[in-house]
C-alpha cells in the first residue's frame, strides 16, 4: 500500500514564465501539457520525473492576469523539493543566476533547506537529502542528473490548531507523526523508504488566526495517494465514519482518480488514485509534448486552442 503526497496544485500568473522557470531554471519535466477540467480556456500543466511518479508532481493552473495571493491560515504555506544534499551549492548559485528571491541555506529537522519564491509569489524550497544523487533523475542540459531534483520533499501547511488536521494525516491517509520542532509537528508516510519522494507533511501551528487570499502563488490544493479505487474508497470510509467528513463524488482526472475534502483546518485535500498514470494518452517519451483533452472538450478543441496562450 503506497502513501504519501501524489501531487500539489498551485495557482500561477503567465503561463510562458511558469513553463520557464519550472523546466528550465528548476529543470522538471513537463509530463502534461491540458486544461483545468473545470475551466477548459485556461492550461494545466504538470511537472515532474520521467514519467511523472506519484510524489513528484507539482501542477499549476495558470491564469494571464490573476492577482497575487496571500499566505494565511488554513492553507499550504510551503512547497518543498528533494535535492541532493551534495547540490546545494550548485542550486545556490543557480537560483542566483535565475534572479529569484531566496534565503541562505538553514538547517530545518537535520537537513539544509533553500527557500526561495518564484516570480509568481510561490513559497518553494530545496532540501537536501543525503544519498538521493544515486536515485534517477530527469536532466537536462543545464542540470546534470547528479544534481536534479528528485520530486517533492514536503509541504508546509498553516493551521489554528495541529492536531484535528495530524489526525486525519495518521487515521486517514497514512501517515505518522516523527518529530516536532517548536511550532512545527513533522508528519512521514509509515511506509515511505528514504527513496519514496512525497512522504513528508509539516504541520505549522498559526501563531494568529490571520487568514490568506488565493491567487497567483497560493496552492490550491493537496493531494495523497491511494493505490487504487479501492483504497480510495476505504479512505472516503473512514473519513466519513471517524471524523464526520464528506468528500465529493469520484471525479475522473484521465490520469488519476479523485475525490475531494476540507480537512478540519481549512485546506482543500485530494485523494488521488496511482493508477493509470500519465502515459495513459501518449507514449512517455512524448509526454507533455502535445495539447492534451479530455474526451468532453475534444470537440471544441479548435476553439480552446485559440483562447489558450501560445507557449511551446
């Protein structure tokens, strides 16, 4: 039984610079290039390894002119990226070179972190992690394999009170809590090897019940894998029996399947299938390559494509 987190969905400004900045200065893969099933005009990109294994996917949904968000309580205040711990340096400079705003490495938990913004206003980090040089890696390049970021590392979530929110992490979805850090309690897949990207959660309690705005730079939503429609379901389950939390109806994504929650601290949850995955729809060697629709939009394609922005 796989957990962990699947992928993060973050809300961004131009589509060309988010394309940019994520392939190119941050070197992932764009595993698929589709629109917002809810909003067909505008993109959804998805980046991530190779193949775009659950845990390394970050996602953005694109709007031209959306105006920056706010960090607040109730919402995912932090993205975090597995690096090698021998690449520090190098990201370092690179995130430098790239003109993006960063703090000096820091020790959080043991392992050096990075944090840095993108252009859009989104709280990013590199951790680095001993040993992961040795695990694949998607390259390019400007960034050897030795060097390239493995998947997510974790994400940081804001909330009034962290224990409502940490029992729905270790009831629910999988997880246990490992460590804690002033106003920061650590959460870690119970099934996660030192390989598995995605397999962390931190829990930061709200030192004043201040609340953000969603916009460019704020992440939508979260999202934790189940291996199947089956374990998806007995989530759903337990949600509803222990905790008295609904989800929405399964939900199908083309290459997951989803239902959808506030957990009790305010934060858009996603419980997302493994299965089929991304090369469902094109072979993975060409993923992300082309304009990707699911079957309900593919007679209005020609009319999507014109509304959408022209990126490569």
């Amino acid at each position: 039984m796989a957990h962990g987190i699947h992928h993060v969905t973050i809300m961004a400004g131009r589509a060309h610079r988010n394309l940019d900045v994520y392939t190119r200065t941050l070197g992932l893969r764009l595993v698929k290039k589709t629109v917002n099933f809810d909003d067909p005009g505008t993109y959804h990109f998805y980046y991530g390894d190779e193949t775009g294994r659950p845990g390394t996917i970050v996602t953005f949904f694109p709007w031209e002119h959306a105006a920056p968000g706010q960090s607040g309580v109730g919402e995912t205040i932090e993205t975090a990226l597995r690096i090698p711990e021998t690449a520090i340096a190098f990201w370092t400079h690179r995130l430098v070179e790239a003109g993006l705003r960063h703090e000096a490495p820091a020790k959080r938990f043991g392992e050096t972190v990075i944090r840095f913004r993108d252009p859009d206003g989104t709280r990013l980090a590199l951790v680095g992690v001993p040993g992961i040089e040795r695990e694949p890696a998607w390259s390019t390049a400007e960034i050897p394999a030795e060097v390239a970021i493995r998947g997510v590392h974790s994400v940081g979530i804001l909330v009034a009170d962290t224990a409502p929110t940490g029992a729905i992490l270790t009831n629910v979805l999988g997880f246990e809590e490992i460590a804690r850090d002033e106003d920061v309690v650590r959460y870690r897949a119970t099934d996660a090897s030192d390989d598995t990207p995605g397999a962390i959660v931190d829990l930061h309690r709200a030192g004043a019940p201040f609340r953000g705005r969603l916009g460019a730079g704020s992440v939508h939503h979260v999202a934790f894998r189940a291996a199947d429609d089956a374990a998806q379901t007995a989530m759903v389950a337990t949600l509803a029996a222990e905790h008295g939390l609904r989800t929405t109806e399964q939900r199908d994504r083309n290459y997951f399947r989803s239902v959808y929650f506030r957990e009790p601290g305010g934060v858009l949850f996603e419980i997302a299938t493994d299965v089929p995955g991304f090369a469902v729809d094109e072979p993975v060697a060409a993923l992300g390559t082309a304009l990707k629709l699911p079957a309900q939009y593919e007679g209005r394609r020609a009319a999507i494509e014109a509304v959408l922005p022209q990126v490569a």
